[in-house]
C-alpha cells in the first residue's frame, strides 16, 4: 500500500466528515489516562490541541522554545478570523467559504479538507466567545464582521488589530487550567531537536533545555508538530525572529513526506526595508485595505520627488495618483487575494513608480484619507450635524477609524515616525505565510504513523495562496475539532502499550546523534557567525525564489544554495557553552534546516512548470502579467520524500488533487 494515501472518506461531500466522525475508533474515558501525548508548538494549533486533549484525559506533554505559550508568534496575527456564520446576511454560506479558500489556493489544495474546515469554523467563534474573547461587537451587541481579500462578503471576526493575541489568551487559559489539574506538563524553554521512531511508530522527541542545555528524551504514544511555517528561510520575514522549520525539518529527515515547499505567501501590506542591518519585517494588517487605498504617483518624476523628499504625498493630487489594484481588479479593487496585491505592487516599482528611500526605491502607500471623510460625513449626519465644517468631517473621521484600527496606527507611527492619519502609510509585500508544510492525510497524520502535524507546520488547506483571517481559522480547526477525533482513532491501538521506555536503542542513537552535532558546533572554530549564512542564504532565497521566479534564476539558486551549504558546515563559528543558554547554538540547528529547506524549496519550485498563487514563474504568464496555471499537468500536490544529504535526489510523490463539487477555471478578481 502507497504511503501516499490521503484516506479521504467516501460519500457527498457536505456529509464525509459527519460520517468520518460516526466511524473512527474511540478510547474510553477510563482508558485515556494510560496514553501520552507529545505536543510541540504552543501556537494557536498546539495550544488548542493541547488543552483539548488533556481535557479529554490524555497525559500531554507541551513544548515550546519560547518562555511561555504566550509568546507564540500566533500573538503577532492582527486582522481577524474567519467563520461562515453569515450575521451580516450578504450570501455567505459554508459553501461559499469552502469556494472562496479553494479558489484563494488557485485550485491546488485538497477538496475534502478545505470543505471540513468551512464547516468547523463556526463553532471555533463559539468556542472562542466562552472563553471570553473580545471580539468586537456592533452598537447592538452583535458580533462585527470585516472584509478581507479575496472574497465578496464580511465573514472576518477580529478583536481590533490583536486577534491573534487575544485567541491565544484564550487557547492559553484553556492549557493554564489543564496545567493547574496536572494533565498538561509544560516544558518551556525547550527546543525539539529530533523525534524518535520505535518500530516503525513515532514514540518521542529528543529536545534541549535552552536555559541549562540539557539534552533530555521525552516519550509519549503519539507526537503532535504545531510548530508553524518557515518563512525565516529568506531571513527577512514577518515571522517572530525565532519561528523556524526544525521540528518539521526533523520529521522530514525521519520520513515524513514534505509537500509544495515553493508555496510561499507575500504579504502585500508590509513596513518596507530600511537598511542592511534590519533583523525582521513588520506587518501591517490585511483589515487596513478595507478602508485604506493602494497608490503610487501616475508620473514618475512625482515618485522620484517623494523619494528625494521634495514632496509630500498628500498634496499629490487625486487626478495625479494611480489606484491601481482599483483600475486593474474594479470588482475587488484593494481586497484582491494577497498573491496577486503583492505582484501589482512588484511591478509598478519595478517600472519605476516605487516611493520608498531605500536601495530598491520599492514601497507603495496605502492611504487612509478617502475613508476619513466618508466615515467623517456619515458620523456628521448620525449626530445631526448641519453643514459641518471640513475639521469636524476630519475629526469624526479619524476617530472612527481610530476605534476600528488605533493600535495598527500607533505601530506603524512609533516604527516610522510618520502619523498615517496625516501622511499615507508606506507598504510593500514581504514573505508571511508557507502554504506548504508536511503532507498529511485527511486524519492530520504524516507517511509516519503516530506523527501528527497541525496548523501552519502542514500542507493540507491553503493550496498556492491563503486568503487572509485563514491561518488562525486552520489553527483553531486542527486543534480543537478535528485533531482530538483523529488521534483517537490511532490511539484506540494504544490502551494496553503502557509506558513508552526511553532506554531503548532509537533513543540512544538519536540522543547521540544531537550530542555530535552539538560538540560539532562549539568546536568548528570558524570564521563566520551563523546569521552570515543565514543572511546569505535569504539574499538568493529572496531574489531567486521570492515572488518572481524563473528557470535559469531556480537553477542558480540549487547550485549557490549548495555552496553556502557546504561553506556553513566548514566556516561556521557558534561561541559559547553546550551547557547553558546559548542562543548562537539554538540558531546554528536552525539554519542548517533552512539550508537544505531551501535547496528544496527552488527544487520544487523548478519542477513546478506553471504559476499558481504564491508561487510566480515569468515564464508561465499571461499578456496581462497574471499567473498561468496549467491544470492538465500540475493539478497535484508535490510531495517530498527525503533521500538523504544530497537534496537534490529528493524523490516527488504526487498526490492528484480531484474536483468533484467545483467548477475549476482561470481565476479573476476583475
């Protein structure tokens, strides 16, 4: 039998998860205290699924490389999350969800799971509200609704601009009070470095104490990756300086098959790049473009003007500025999908309109000034307001948009020094999100049996592009309601295993083989610091494999990826201690995943002979700029089977990607 077997269920489509649930395998509540469960990655995926399980019964065990659950960098998501409850009565439907994620992806995700998540994704707001998340209401006390790019109906909750941050709280009190009856224990400060296999089973993880640099062997009967993406391949990203790929890298390297690694999001509303030295990248969230207007000057000598700062850009006049995701996309305008935001954006800086200071000159502004005084006038007539004055029209206005969006303005204002109520703020696209991740099947299960990945860490929902408000939806679905029915399923074998050892050989070998790897570090002795590769690294991951892509461009890449590969493992120098908090260390295990992560990443890339969502090749596009699928050749997910440290001899598995309940075409936001 193919490892490769998604194990999608039979039956209509609407009733496949219905019935999936009606059949799996259970462990009774007696039985569940006999089974351990390693969870790693105290995200919005893993803190969910964790404080699930352990409310069923289960022993959990928790890790995360952070000081606590808290600071997992789902805390950083700010827009929303999004449901199909349709409150606001414009259309919106399950189907619709399930429509409108399918085609964001550019028809390249799996059917039965974005279908599945459509239909889950009402209870996670539910959820969400008992546990006291501060959604924001209307004047009625409804639950509010925003847009967000790609689809034609308000279906995004949001709690201001700190959804992320205040989900997790809620996610985090539900593992604090599992903690506090002791079915959750919580290993902060702890990195995975390894996951052990027995018999054929994953069986425990290999992890270090970042604080002593103990190296420990934890157990358990099945192992839960929530770890996220690994957008810190390019260095520069949105993600938390210390969200990386090693736990899914690890599992990898064990035999989990790794799917569409090319696919990788760019965000269109990002702070742009200021200097050499920059470390990370600001996002500024997808609710802004509801009410905020894409621009760049319609001459080019008023770009070079506000570069040089000859001009400010709010006395360009309207007849003088090009709106151009309005004049391109007038059916969507600034809330086309994030994919194609980002490539209008690339392409009028690249013809010369680009409005930032900097080495590249690329950065467009989106201004707030047009929803100022439409919001200023309604507010004017709501409080019976004759003839306002053009001050009072601006300062109701802005106080609207300063409850909807204050906290993203004080952001961007401390960062830039700029006020965007005055001055339009300045964007350009940065990498956010990686649609690609380890394949799973439709339990959430890798090729390797007892290893399940959830939330941004697997491949399965998002296809070549996330619609914006996705990732916390997919997060909260995986841990919540769908993971705990899985994993039982596999659990149900497990009743009378017992304890899992960890004197046995696999784990031995696997410790010894950290243990190496660290003495290797420390005792290198070479002549350049870890971020020196990595920023190597980032420099051809963004030009090569970055938004716009070609052959000759993906060959370079395979080969100077290489190159740096070979150079880090002969010329890297980590300082320090094995047996104390060592951040260089932590960051040399991590880069050397990137590295090959990455070699892998223009691989995929390379054989992708097409453009879909994220992932651009120059030479499949059409006479308009857009991309060029080729649905009778790579409608597939592109699955990864490792061969060893030879990357390029990684062996591609497909798994055909069937449409029975959706019209596929060429997609269209105009």
């Amino acid at each position: 039998m193919s490892k490769l077997d998604p194990k999608i269920p039979h039956g209509p489509l609407a009733e496949k998860w219905t019935n999936h649930k009606n059949h799996m395998n259970l462990v009774a509540p007696n039985n569940r205290d006999k089974i351990d469960i390693i969870v790693v990655g105290t995200g919005l995926a893993g803190g969910s699924a964790a404080a699930t399980l352990a409310e069923q019964g289960y022993n959990v065990k928790a890790f995360c490389y952070q000081d606590s659950p808290r600071r997992a960098h789902s805390i950083a998501a700010q827009g929303g999350i999004n449901a199909a409850k349709n409150y606001q009565g414009d259309g919106d439907s399950t189907y619709r969800l399930f429509y409108d994620t399918i085609k964001g992806g550019d028809y390249r995700a799996r059917e039965a799971n974005v279908y599945r998540l459509a239909e889950v994704s009402a209870n996670i707001i539910d959820q969400c509200v008992a546990q006291g998340v501060p959604f924001g209401r209307e004047y009625g006390g409804q639950l509010d609704n925003r847009s967000f790019g790609g689809v034609q109906v308000k279906r995004t909750f949001y709690a201001k601009g700190q959804t992320g941050q205040q989900l997790l709280l809620g996610a985090y009190s539900a593992m604090s009070r599992q903690i506090g009856k002791g079915r959750i224990k919580m290993y902060n400060r702890h990195e995975m470095l390894d996951l052990v296999i027995v018999d054929g089973k994953a069986r425990g993880i290999i992890a270090r104490n970042l604080v002593t640099g103990e190296i420990e062997r934890h157990s358990a009967h099945a192992v839960v990756i929530a770890s996220g993406g690994y957008g810190n391949v390019y260095f520069l990203s949105t993600n938390a300086m210390g969200s990386n790929v090693s736990a899914a890298w690890k599992i990898h390297k064990k035999g989990a098959y790794f799917a569409n690694p090319c696919f990788v999001q760019i965000h269109p509303t990002c702070i742009p790049v200021h200097g050499t030295q920059q470390s990370k990248l600001t996002l500024m969230s997808e609710s802004l473009r509801n009410s905020g207007r894409i621009w760049v000057p319609k001459k080019i000598e008023d770009a070079v003007a506000i570069r040089e700062g000859r001009l400010r850009p709010e006395n360009i006049k309207e007849e003088d500025r090009d709106y151009y995701l309005e004049r391109r996309y007038p059916a969507f305008g600034n809330l086309v999908p994030r994919d194609v935001a980002s490539r209008a954006a690339k392409e009028r800086c690249d013809a010369g309109y680009g409005i930032e200071n900097n080495d590249t000159k690329e950065g467009v502004f989106l201004d707030f000034s047009t929803e100022i005084l439409k919001k200023g006038k309604e507010a004017a007539i709501e409080k019976n307001i004759h003839n306002p004055s053009q001050q009072q029209i601006y300062d109701l206005g802005k106080a609207w948009v300063e409850e909807k969006y204050g906290n993203l303005f004080v952001m961007y204002e401390k960062i830039t020094a700029d006020n965007p109520y005055v001055t339009p703020m300045k964007i350009y696209p940065a990498v956010h999100y990686t649609m690609g991740g380890i394949w799973v099947d439709y339990n959430l299960q890798s090729t390797i049996p007892g290893c399940f990945v959830i939330g941004e860490a697997n491949f399965s929902d998002h296809g070549a592009n996330r619609l914006g408000a996705s990732a916390l939806m997919q997060g909260l679905a995986d841990g919540y309601f769908v993971l705990p029915y899985t994993i039982a399923d596999y659990l149900s074998a497990d009743i009378r295993t017992g304890t899992i050892p960890t004197d046995s050989e696999a784990f031995e070998k696997a410790e010894k083989e950290i243990r190496d790897k660290v003495n290797f570090f420390l005792n290198n002795n070479g002549k350049h610091s870890v971020d020196y590769f990595h920023k190597k690294l980032g420099h051809i991951m963004w030009n090569k494999v970055g938004m716009g892509r070609t052959p000759e461009g993906l060959r370079e890449a395979i080969k100077e990826i290489e190159e740096v590969r070979n150079e880090f493992w002969k010329d890297v120098r980590v300082p320090g201690e094995a047996n104390e908090m060592n951040m260089e260390l932590e960051k040399a295990f991590r880069v050397a995943d990137f590295l090959e992560l990455g070699q892998l990443m223009a691989k995929d890339a390379l054989e992708r002979n097409e453009s879909c969502g994220g992932h651009f090749r120059w030479d499949h596009a059409t006479e308009e700029g857009e991309a060029e699928r080729d649905d009778a050749n790579y409608m597939y997910a592109a699955v990864w089977e490792y061969q060893g440290d030879n990357i390029n001899a990684e062996v591609m598995h497909k798994e055909p990607l069937i449409y029975e309940n959706i019209e596929v075409k060429q997609r269209s936001y105009k």
